[in-house]
C-alpha cells in the first residue's frame, strides 16, 4: 500500500459563486482525500483581478461550509503570491526557455485554433520580437514531441504542445502571471500529490506536467470530473448564467453532486443533511466509478423558466 501522504485540493476562482458545477468538483476533490485519509486544501485563484468579483471568496468559503467540505489549513490566496511566480519565472528565463511576446489578442484572430477553442500560437516572436514591436508578455517555448500522462478517468492520454497549443503564456499583456504558471507553482507549494477538478481543464495537464519538468517540481496525479453543461452544451459558469448553489436544502443538491459523479447514495440516504451523505460518499468511493461524459443539467425550478 502507498504510504504517502495524500493531499487534493479545490481551487476556485472567486468571478461568482459556485454552481453545481463546481460543487461537482469540490466534492469529486473532497471525497478522493477523505477517502484516502488524506488533507484537502483550499486555493482562492484570484490571479485574474478583472474577472473577480467583490465578495464571491467569502461567498465562496460559506457556501462550501454550508455543504459540509470543510478544509484543512489556511486558504492560499493567489494574489498574496506574485514573489513565488516571479521567482519562477526568472528560473524559466534563466533556463532560456521563454521569450517575451509582442502579439495583441486582435493579431491573432487569425490563427488556427485547437478543439478546445484555444489559439495555437503561431510563433510570431519566437526568434524576436518584430522591428519595432514592444514586448507584452512572456511566452513558453514547447517542444515538438509528445506529453504522455496517466488520468485516473480518462486513461492513458497524450498531446503535443507544439501542434495543439503552440508556445503559451506565463506572463500575460497586463503584467499578471498565467494560470499555467500558478498553478504548478501552487500546487507543488501546497505539497498536492491528488488534483481532482473539471473536465475543462483536461487538456490543460500536459501544459503543466511540461512547466513542473522545467522547474524541477513534482508531478502530482491527475483526474478531471465530468462538466455539468446547459441544454446547448456549454459548461455552466458566471457567462451562462449558472444559478449560484442555494445554502439552504444543500442535502438534495449534494445528492444530484454525488449521482453527476456515479455515486448516488442509497434511497434511505434522501433527506439527509450533507455531513451523512459526504461520509457515505467517501467510505463507498471509488473514482474509476466517475463517469467521463458531460451531464445535462436540469432545467430550475423556477416557475418563469417552466414552459
Ligand atoms: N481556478 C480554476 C477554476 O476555477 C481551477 C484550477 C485547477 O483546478 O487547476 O476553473
């Protein structure tokens, strides 16, 4: 048996309150270390100052309380932490694998995108920045092979970063650091050996797995739960108008959670408040249980939304 510490966490970006969606993900994260009798950590991902919203980390912080994912240890708070991303960043320049980017989001319009939507960057500026052009952003260079990674879901999967991405951000336009960059910093910071969270951010591992192999970090073991997406098939967030989680009946909403991710808890179990049913969950989970398709969310319950 593996004797190491296990050691997940949830990672919310505090642009709105949490939805189903995320409660999927927070309690995916929450049950695989509980289960493990390992710790579960709290990251407040504010990186993105324009997107957040006033308040939504407190709101945040109740509404997990309210459901019973209590955590462990203090929250890390990603605006608190520039020093160590910077610190990164120079480790990054040092080893000559980055380069400043001078192309606005409009001079990119053009180029090709991946299946997920995202800009494979065309490499503009990889042998230096065009007469003129002023440097915006820092760029990683990728090599042309391919990232290999296990997900404890989805299997064996690969990508090559230079066709499916191209070379990425760490340092954006505006003088923030990337999510790519953070986020493997964060992780090996907080000593995470489980990430567990959404699917959309499946084919965002390889990103990092080849950012942790730069810096000499460790490569923590992956799993992405399924998305809760709106009848059009588009992931529920702060853009789709996802309702935010209620604080109050959260027991019937932990219940659809725990279904979303193959773990409907027994009949006896419905009306039971969220500290009986997470301690169910977690004594019968088992994440090769977790389904890998997207569900459909089901329309509210709001009288103006019935037909
Ligand atoms: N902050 C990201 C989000 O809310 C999650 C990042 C992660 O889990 O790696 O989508």
């Amino acid at each position: 048996m593996n004797s190491a510490p296990h050691v997940g966490r949830f990672a919310p970006s505090p642009t709105g309150p949490l939805h189903v969606g995320s409660l999927v993900a927070a309690v995916a994260s929450f049950l695989d270390a509980r289960a493990a009798g390992g710790r579960w950590l709290l990251r407040m991902e504010d990186l993105d100052r324009p997107r957040c919203e006033p308040g939504a980390a407190d709101t945040i912080l109740r509404q997990l309380d309210a459901y019973g994912l209590h955590w462990d240890g203090a929250v890390l708070v990603q605006s608190q932490r520039d020093d160590a991303y910077a610190e990164a960043l120079a480790t990054l320049q040092a080893i000559g694998v980055v380069y400043p980017c001078a192309c606005t989001r409009s001079q990119l319009t053009q180029a090709p995108r991946n299946h997920e939507g995202e800009i494979i960057y065309p490499g503009t500026c990889r042998n230096g920045l065009p007469a003129g052009a002023v440097a915006r952003a820092w760029r990683l260079r990728v090599p042309d092979v391919s990232t290999r990674f296990h997900d404890r879901i989805h299997g064996d999967l690969e990508q090559n970063l230079a066709d499916d991405v191209g070379d990425f951000i760490v340092k954006r336009a505006d003088g923030q650091f990337a999510y790519q960059l953070a986020v493997v910093v964060d992780d090996a910071f907080q000593g995470i050996t489980h990430v567990v969270r959404g699917a959309d951010l499946l084919w965002n591992t390889p990103r990092q797995i080849h950012l942790q192999t730069l810096l000499g970090l460790p490569t923590p073991v992956y799993a992405h739960v399924p998305l809760i997406t709106n009848a059009a098939g588009q992931k529920l967030s702060k853009q789709t108008l996802a309702p935010a989680l209620p604080e109050t009946g959260c027991g019937a909403v932990l219940v659809r959670a725990l279904a979303v991710l193959g773990h409907a808890p027994p009949v006896e179990l419905e009306g039971a408040e969220p500290a009986e049913l997470l301690a169910w969950a977690s004594a019968h989970w088992h994440i090769e249980n977790v389904p890998t398709h997207p569900v459909v969310a089901k329309p509210t319950q709001a009288p103006d939304n019935l037909p």
